[in-house]
C-alpha cells in the first residue's frame, strides 16, 4: 500500500471520527441546554423541575413572572422532601409530617392569590420502597434525585383567597350564583 | 392643650376609624359575597363547594345548567363524608366503606349522560391525621370544614355511558375506530 | 268477539313487538359499536380503554397515530394489572411489585419522546377492597373487567426525554430560561 494511500485512510478516518466527536458534543450540549423550567402551551404551562428545585416556590414564581390571573395544576415527580400537614381545629394550626425520598403518585392543586401575593393550594400523595401512599395537604416540596413534571391550566380571571370566618380557613372566592 | 385641639384630635380619630370601618366592612362583604360555586373559564368551569355542599350532586347540577356535553375533572378538598365502593362481583354490588373529616387528597373523573341524566364517574383518595391514603371509586362525597376546588374540562361531544354486557358495568361509549 | 277483529288484535300486537325489537336491537347495535378508544377534543383526546387494554401501549399508539408533540394526561379505571417500580441507586433498576384487580384511583402523567419513539412517564395509586392506597411509579398497567378513562391535554410544541448524568435518570428536556 503506498504512502499516499495510507494517508488518505488516515485523514479519512479522522475526518470521520472529527465528525462523530461534533455530532456527539453538539447531541450533549442541545441535552445540557434542556433545563428550561417551564414553557408555554396552548392551555397553560409545562413545567419540569430538578434535583433541589422547590415545588411551591417555582409555582409562585411562575404566577408572578407571567402574570397568571388564576391555574389549576397537576403532577408527579421524585422528592427529597414532602411535608404535609393535617389541621387541628382544637389548636388551630397543622400537625406536620415530611416524608424524604419520595415518589410523588399525584399532585394536584390551584394557583390564586392572597392580596399581592400568589397562593397556592395544593395536595397531594406519596409514595416510597413500600409503595403504600401517604398525603393530604402540601405545606412543602422539594424535588430529589429525579424530576418532577408539573401541568398548569391557566384561567383568564384573577380569583383571590379569603379567610372564611365561619371555619378559619383560606377559600377560594368565586363571584356569581351560589 | 385648648379644646379646639381636643376637638380636632377627637374628629380626625373618628373620622380615621370611620374610614377603617368602611375599609373593614367593604372587604368583608365582598369576601361574603363571592360564595359563587363555579365560574367558566377558558378550558370549561372552576368550581368552589363550601361546607355541606355534595360535590356529586354538585358536578350533576353543573352538567344541567350548563349544558355540558362531556367532562373530564380534578380537584381537592376537606370532606365531612366520603364514601368509596368496591365492587364485589359474585354479589353484583359495592362494598362501600365512609371516611369522615378526611382531607381530598386527588379527585379525578368525568361528566357523561347516561339517557337525560349527568352521569358522574369519580376515583379518589383520602388522608387522615395518619396521612394514610385511602380509596378508589367514589359513591358519595360531601365537604366539611373546609372547602373543594374543582377544575373540568369540558369537551364538545355529547357521550353517554352503556351498560356492557360482558361485564355488568357501566362504560363510557366512544364511536370511531377500535 | 269476531275473528277479524282477534285477526287486528293481533296483527296489533304484532306491529308493536317488532317496533320494539327493532328499538331494542338499534340500541344494543349503538353501544355495541360504541367501542372507540379515542376521540380528539378541543384540548386533547378522551380515551376509553377496555377490558385486556394495555394502557402504557395505548397511549404509545395514540403519540403515533396523532403525531402528538407532547401531552399531559389524567385518567382513572379498573385495572386487571398494575405494576410499579420504585428505584434503587444502588443498584440502578427498579423494583418491581404487581397489583391485581384494583381500582386506579389517581393516574397522572406525560407524553414525550425519545428519538423516534413515544415516551410515557405516568405514575398513580391503586386501591382494593381494603380501600388502602398504594402505588408510585408505573411500570405497567392492563385494564380489568371495566374500563379506563384517560383524559389527554396536547402540547403543541414537540420535547424529548434525555438521560441527565447527573442522577442517571431520564428528564423531560425544556428550552428557555432557568
């Protein structure tokens, strides 16, 4: 085989390989560039979250950034804490329990607002090696070594959260016809 | 000090806790006013259901009114009563079982027909102080001290629900390809 | 009485019979027919699956057949088979558990891609006669003796799944902003 020919292998080969290491580095950047928390849809939003990410926070800053009037959501996703809270009449207050290292099987609430600032209301269900579920009403959410992938539904009309004396809790106001 | 002071002091007190007064007592009627129990949005209908309001009878009432072709729904809430059916199919029947002062921690269904009347098909899950979720298809629910948000989706085809021979149960009917 | 009035009697009868059999047969062919998986709707699909049904497939075929970009999906049912998955770092599978002949009291997830080839990220609960809520990550899932009803928002813009490095597990990719 002559010289010339061996060089054109070469230069082949490298050309191909120059190639491949392109293909493979743009593949991994377009992958590592994809941590977009949320986009638009034609009904909402879609949101996903990483390791770290609080849940209620992104939420509230999702509400506030792009000016939602009112949403409901839905979702999943793996967390390295969830704490819910079930409410003590007797006390007034919620009795607190964080579950860590969890899968979030259903996630569901709404994004309203409390004067200025945005409210979110949420529940939602657990659950770990045993697969048993666990949950009620979200007081916190911080997303673990997984995602968590969250679908809102905007509404066109802004709706504000009041406490209802006759039970001393936050509700939703709806204008119109009881 | 003179008593034009006095006097001064005295009205300008007045005139501010009239103001407050009118303050408290406009927010406070409109927070009383706005027990509206559904709302239309772009996507179909946002629904708030108050202590006492049965959410079944509740979703029924909207498909009425509203002329509500199909539906898919979501939602969350505290409820009074919650009853859930498994169906024992050597009996033909639900085992039903009610969990009472349980938070809704997911609620997802549809609104169908079946003939003239809204045919309402829900699954759910509810917590308690233990945070153990707990059931499946829903035969009667009711709020409690708290409230239920709802958010459906409405869908511009009428479908009816069948019962299928093969069986025993009901089953929402589609047309098209198999 | 006269023979030809017996004769009209029961020509009569006759007339009424065949009316009804032919009422009775319409309706039954109506439901019969009425076996459509799926129909499109103003924001997505309403899917009824069947006894045998795979959902995970299903939902597969559907991403294919209607070249969806990306969806979100609700959906409740009877399930002959569901089968969750619950991760192991250590060893980097997931372990496996079966549940049979339970209600899908929650069902909640997406659709994506991966290359060519849809890609369903879903997780849910399932109840039985006890009612208790188990669940998580879904691996599998076959419907029962009843149906499934899954309500499909559709995405207009088109996302992938990637496998992030950083925990070795797939994520939705998003462009934009973090």
């Amino acid at each position: 085989m002559s010289t010339s020919k061996h060089q054109k292998i070469i230069s082949s080969l490298l050309a191909t390989l120059a190639a491949l290491a392109a293909l493979c580095g743009c593949n991994a950047a377009v992958a590592q560039d994809l941590k977009g928390k949320y986009v638009k849809t034609s009904t909402g939003y879609l949101m996903v979250l990483r390791n770290g990410d609080n849940v209620i926070a992104n939420l509230e800053r999702l509400a506030i950034e792009e000016k939602i009037p009112t949403a409901s959501f839905m979702g999943i996703g793996f967390m390295r804490e969830a704490t819910f809270g079930f409410y003590d009449f007797s006390r007034k207050a919620f009795d607190p329990k964080t579950f860590r290292n969890v899968e979030v099987a259903s996630l569901t609430g709404t994004i309203a607002w409390k004067g200025d600032k945005p409210s979110i209301h949420a529940h939602g269900l657990v659950t770990d090696a045993s697969f048993a579920g666990s949950g009620g009403h979200l007081l916190d959410l911080t997303v673990g070594t997984g995602s968590s992938e969250i679908t809102i539904i905007v509404h066109s009309e802004r709706f504000e959260r009041f406490v209802d004396p006759a039970i001393g809790a936050n509700v939703l106001g709806l204008p119109g016809h009881q």
